[in-house]
C-alpha cells in the first residue's frame, strides 16, 4: 500500500500511479476539493463521471460540523458521503490560520502575529468562524480527527505563515512546522496501528514543506520533510499571496530536494497555468478551491484564460465554452453560452453546478493531457502548446 | 399525436398514455416544474434518472428572461435545455397575477382588484418582478411566446383569481377566461400551421377551468372548457389558498363533467395527500414547486408526512428518509439522515439537490404507484394504504 511507481519522466515532468486504500491514484493529478465532505454543488455521480483521482475534505471544517465523532460513526468520510474515491484530508492547520482567527469577533485576522491565534510550541488555540467557540489544534490531535474522518491521505499539522512573513518569523514558523511534523507522524504511526487493529484501512501521512519565500528555508524545509519516512511530500504556504515569480522560483528550489520515488503535492494551487508549470517542475498532486468558487461566480476556464460568462454579448449566443478539443468537456460539448448566462444571469443552482463541473473537469483534463504527453515523451510541446493558446507566456 | 387512450379506469381513477412529440405520457404523472427552464438544482441527467414523464417551464420568467426570441433562436426549450422530455409551458396568466403585481414597488399584490394589474377585456399589464418595468399578456401573444418557447403542452391564457374572491369577481374572472380560452385557441391553431410549415413539431393546448371555490362557476366552466375542440383540459385556481375541502369538493363537481377520451391536468397542486385525492377524482396530470421548494428549505416528503431534516436528533443518525418500500428513491437509499442532515445545516447546495431529487422522485412514485394499482384493478386498496401509513385519514 502507498507504493508510488513512476512510469515515465520528460524533462522534469513525471508521469506515476500512487497506491491507496480506494485504488491507484495516476498523476499528475488535479484532486477536486470537497470542504464538508461534497465538493460544492456537485453530486457523487456527477463527480464520478470526472474520474477524479483523489477528492478533498477539509478536517477544520468537518471537526467544527458535524464533528469527527460523527463522521467515525457513519463510516468516516467515505461511508458518510457514500463514495468510494481515495480521499485526502488536510490538518486543519491552513484554515485555522485563515479562518479561525476572524471567527470570535475580536480577533481581526491572523497577521503573522501569534497573538491573534494562540500559537504556542503545543499547537494553537483558534475560535470557530461559525460562533466564535475556542478550540485547540496540537499535531497530534490533528491526526487523532484526520484518523476518525478516515481518509487515505492525511496531512501532518502545520503553520501556514502568511506570504509576506519577515524571515525572521518564516523562520520560526518553518522550525515549529518541523517539530511539529515529526509530532504528527509519531502520533500517526501509533493511529494506524489502532486502525489496523479495528480493521480500518491504513492512512498515509504526507509532511508539509514550508519557508514562505526564502529560497534557503524552503531548500531546508524540503531535506528536512524529504529525510521523514513518509510515502509522500507536500508543499503548503503556496498560492498565499506571493507573486508567481515568486510561487514558481519556490518550486524550482523545492523539486529537486524531494525524493524522486514519492509523490510532491503542491498544496491550494488550481490556476491553470500555475498546473502545468508546477508538473513541468516535477509536482504531482495539486487541489484547489477555485474551479468551483468561480464556478458558482459565473466564470469558467478557457484556453485562453477565464471567461465571465454573464457579459451581455452572450445573451443568444448558441456557441459553446471555448476551449481548445483536448480540453472539451461535457458540459462546453453540451450547452450553448447563451443558456449557461441565462443560469447564471439569473441566478440557477443548476448555473453553479455545470460551470463547477466545467471547471474541474478541465483541470483535471489538463493534467490527465499532462500526464500523456510524459508518457509519450513530448510534455515540452505540450506545454509550449498550453501557452500559445494563451496567446504567449506572460 | 396527442391521442389519449386509456389502459384502464378504477372507480374514477385513470391509467391513461397521451402521445406527444417527445414520446408516450404514461398518467397519472407528477410533471416537475423548471421554472426558467431548469428544475431547481437538478441538472438534466439527475432529472432523467427519475424518468419524468413531463417538465413545465414557466412561460412569465423565460418572457422576462432570457425572452421567447433567445429561447426560439436556441432551439426552443428542448434545445434551449438540452432535454428531451416531453414539455409543457403555463401562460404566464398564473405568474402575472401573483408575481407581476407586486414587483413595481406601486403595486401592493394582486388583491381581486382589476386596479393592480391593469385587466381589460383585451388582456394584462404587469410590471416585472425583476425590475418593474410594464409588460402587457394577452390571450394571442401569450400563445405566441410559447410558439416560440416551443414546449409539446401549451396552455390557454387564464385569469386565476384569487382563492377568497367573491362570487360576483369569480364569475367575472370565469367569463373573461372563457373568451380569453377561446382566443387562445384561435392564435394556437394559426400558430400551429405556422410551426409545422417551418418544420418544427405541433403543440398541444389545454384550456384551464376556473370558478373559484363555486360549484355552479366550476361546473359551468368545465362544460365549456369540455365543449373545446383540444386534446385535453386543465383544472386551475386550486391550491392557492382555499380549504383542502374546497379544493376536493370542486375536483369532485369538475371531474365528471369531464371528457372522458381525455387527459386532466390539476395546475399547482404537489401535496403527497392532495395527488392521491385527485387521482382518486379521475385527474391524470399534476405540477407544483412544492417538492423542489421544500427540498431548498431543508423538508422531505415521508410516508407519515413532511420532515424537517435540520432536527438535531438526526445529528449522528444513520437512519434513512422514512418511506413505505414502493416509495424508497435514490436518496433513501443511499444517505444517512446525519449525512442529509449535515449538507442542510451547513448550507451546502448538495442538501438542496438531494432533498429536491428525493421529494421529486417520491410525487413521481406515488403517481407511478397509483397507475399500477388501477391498470390492477386495486386502487382503492391503495388510497387506503397511503392514508393509513400517515396514521389515518385526517
């Protein structure tokens, strides 16, 4: 279990299959997320129909409602949401850290200030965004709720420091994340034991490279994450603010401290170039919140960028979502501009749904194309192919 | 086309098959509303699976929005939608009189007071929910916009006066519904010549009896609607306020004075209890918001009645929608009241889908149910079984 084998790698590009509990996850992959436990406003068939390799929960959301314990009882996540894809969840930490800390009504956002969440060497006491209520993540009770809600891959506990951290206090927070995933992992280890034991199928626990934007500590957070025995790296703190010279030049640094025999994930990245720029650095997994937060906001990814889709020359317009005919999905194939603006114009549920659809379904096309033209040995082209129906590389 | 056989009558109940060019009606049928010509929340795939055997679309909101021309110019509504169902538009009369009134901010709501929405003999002004602007309805251009909508049952345009009106109005309403019928049917039948010269499929129109809650009104307006030359008739002005016995009573006075070698179709009507009734009466079609509108309030249709599934008590429950097993749909079957329950209290569209999808599919089982139970001579036996699962005949 949690064997990753690489089929085939182009330039930096990989084409692999990551063993889980659910199946073999073949990447690159796009992993929609589903914060509750359902990927917003689509059902399980209809995200079945995108042959998703993973699928997302967010701990922080699903320990605040309906609770771990609950999740456990009705069969963890994928009894609860009836569906039988691998799933991922995260620790809890990134929101805690973006949400948690405007929830309580005093606290006004977490500026790279530990005072606003608490954090200490322990782990960090946040108020709910949903009624302000205090509660306390420590590593270990990260992976306690991550080994109740059940997913295949779980993520250690840690800090997010915010993009534009001082290096001083990136440095700080990359050293807590560092105690804290060998923490996470030895409270995991002992977790899946108890699973095994209760007849449970077995998690995996991916660390979290951190360092903000610090070439040097990003390169120490990566041997530091890289030396774990773990079956999988990630990389947080991305897609956070910085610039995309920025995001990409961390990711040149990163890659080639990780181990080439485990799958790289970056973490909150879904913009489709920053995709195709990550898998031709040698990532792997990525997950992201953006086909469906502009989904449900009337915009939908083309080849040519993203696409507001209630502008008014689309009113009668019996043409379809343009995208190029690798990038063809069910619903540009299906439905004319002119009734996706009247969904969306108007405000349909069902708007949301297809343009959410559209957009995972692209992304996730896009990196299945990635994980071809590697097998095929020609991902350079297929990239150079990505840009010029941009209209060029910025 | 548009022949209605009848496979076998038990008491007053019907089984009955009306042709149409979208294919075979099998009655008695729930026919789902898609108000702006998607059903909320259900995408059409979802909406296949419950093999509906009918979907309205409101004639007022595509009028207003997109407009009849975009709708025609993409395909009508089956293009519009990409669907394939047999479809049926109101007039618009309904919408007008009860969502048109109030949107001018002047207007107070439709009060039985020609003032509001200016009625003449020559038809409607309204102002737009949306923004208030003036549109004017009559019997010729309503037929005309749903020629250009396109959907296989049309129906002639009425004036549904209000369920408290008074005997003096209600007559007056019935009289100028009754000329207004007879319009109708003379734009259709020009219309229908123009569609079938231009290659597209012939439409359906229903006249709609009213009467208000007045035996000797809706008597008199079922004998003129019945002396119609049209392959069916409607029943309209129920379920918009009066008694439950009213409503019954006038389906009992209406229904005999009926053609028999014809389909009869109930406008609005969507409570579990008020189906069986009709269907008892010798009605054969049925619409109504209903069950979309409580699946978006978080309220499930059940063998003993509605449900409220935000109830704490289902926090952690692994139980199922409580429903007879004739009447056990998808959604039953698949999710855990906790998990039901979950999507509804944190606000997710999911909850809205699979709460729609399940009251859909249950109005479409019970009629399915009703239809087996006359082709097998059983019916009564039925209606006996539905009311004894609620704990008796109120």
């Amino acid at each position: 279990m949690f064997d990753f084998s690489l089929q085939a790698v182009d330039g930096a590009a990989r084409a692999g299959t990551f063993t889980t509990p659910h199946g073999a996850v073949k990447t690159p992959a796009f992993m929609p997320v589903g914060t509750r436990a359902t990927v917003k406003g689509v059902s399980r068939e209809q995200l079945a129909e995108l042959s998703p390799q993973v699928v997302l929960a967010n701990t922080y959301h699903l320990y605040l409602a309906p609770g771990a314990d609950v999740v456990e009882k009705l069969g963890g996540l994928h009894g609860f949401a009836a569906v039988d894809f691998p799933m991922l969840t995260d620790s809890g930490g990134f929101q805690v850290f973006s949400l948690g800390a405007s929830g309580g009504g005093e606290s006004k956002g977490y500026k790279n200030k530990e005072s606003l969440v608490k954090i200490t060497e322990d782990g960090v006491e946040f108020r709910s965004h949903l009624d302000g209520s205090k509660h306390f993540f420590s590593p270990e009770s990260a992976m306690e709720t991550q080994a109740k809600l059940g997913a295949d891959i779980v993520m250690a506990f840690d800090e997010c420091a915010p993009g534009d951290s001082d290096k001083r206090y990136a440095r700080r927070a990359m050293e807590r994340t560092h105690r804290w995933a060998e923490r996470s992992l030895a409270r995991h280890n002992e977790l899946q034991i108890e699973r095994v034991a209760a007849g449970k199928h077995p998690q995996a626990m991916f660390p979290i490279v951190q360092g903000v934007v610090y070439d040097d500590l990003r390169a120490e957070s990566a041997k530091f994450m890289a030396a774990l025995d773990v079956p999988g790296v990630a990389v947080g703190g991305l897609s956070v603010g910085e610039s995309k010279e920025d995001m990409y030049r961390v990711m040149d640094v990163v890659a080639p401290l990780l181990p080439v025999q485990k799958p790289r994930y970056v973490m909150g990245i879904g913009r489709p170039e920053d995709l195709v720029e990550a898998v031709a650095r040698g990532f792997d997994l990525f997950d992201c919140v953006l086909p469906t937060r502009l989904g449900r906001h009337g915009s939908v990814f083309t080849s040519a960028g993203t696409l507001q889709l209630a502008r008014a020359e689309f009113r009668a317009s019996d043409g379809r979502i343009p995208v190029v005919p690798e990038l063809e999905t069910k619903v540009s194939r299906t439905y004319s501009l002119g009734y996706l603006r009247h969904l969306v114009t108007t405000d349909e549920m069902l708007g949301s749904t297809l343009l959410s659809l559209h957009n995972l379904e692209f992304l996730i096309k896009l990196c299945e194309g990635a994980r071809k033209a590697v097998l095929e040995g020609r991902h350079a082209a297929y990239l150079a192919a990505f840009w010029r129906a941009r209209g060029g590389r910025p």
